[in-house]
C-alpha cells in the first residue's frame, strides 16, 4: 500500500535528520571522524527514504 511506502519514508527521513544533526555535532566538537559516520548514515537513510517515496509516489499514481 501507498500508506506503508509513505510511513517508511517518513521514517528514514526522521533517521536522516537525527543522524545529520550528529554529524553537526560531532563536526562542531572537532571529532571529524565520528561526524563522517554519522555523515554516512544519514546518506543510507536519505536514500532509502527516496526509494520509499519513489515507490509511495507509483503506487499512489496506479491507483488515481
């Protein structure tokens, strides 16, 4: 369902931000190397929150 593809990407995005908001952190304390971790993760969570929207996005198209 279109709902369900929704809700994981809101999630994902949810996890993008937490973890860019750590980054920040981490980068302002100086610790680059915790900062690019974080980094990391909130791009794997961007994504898959893109591939959720893609398909929230085609599903919702089908049934219009």
């Amino acid at each position: 369902m279109a709902h369900d593809a929704h809700k994981k990407a809101a999630e994902h995005h949810e996890h993008a931000a937490k973890a860019h908001h750590a980054a920040a952190e981490h980068h302002a304390k100086g610790d680059h190397e915790a900062a690019h971790e974080h980094a990391i993760k909130a791009h794997e969570h961007s994504t898959h929150a893109h591939g959720h929207s893609t398909e929230a996005h085609q599903k919702s198209a089908a049934h219009a």
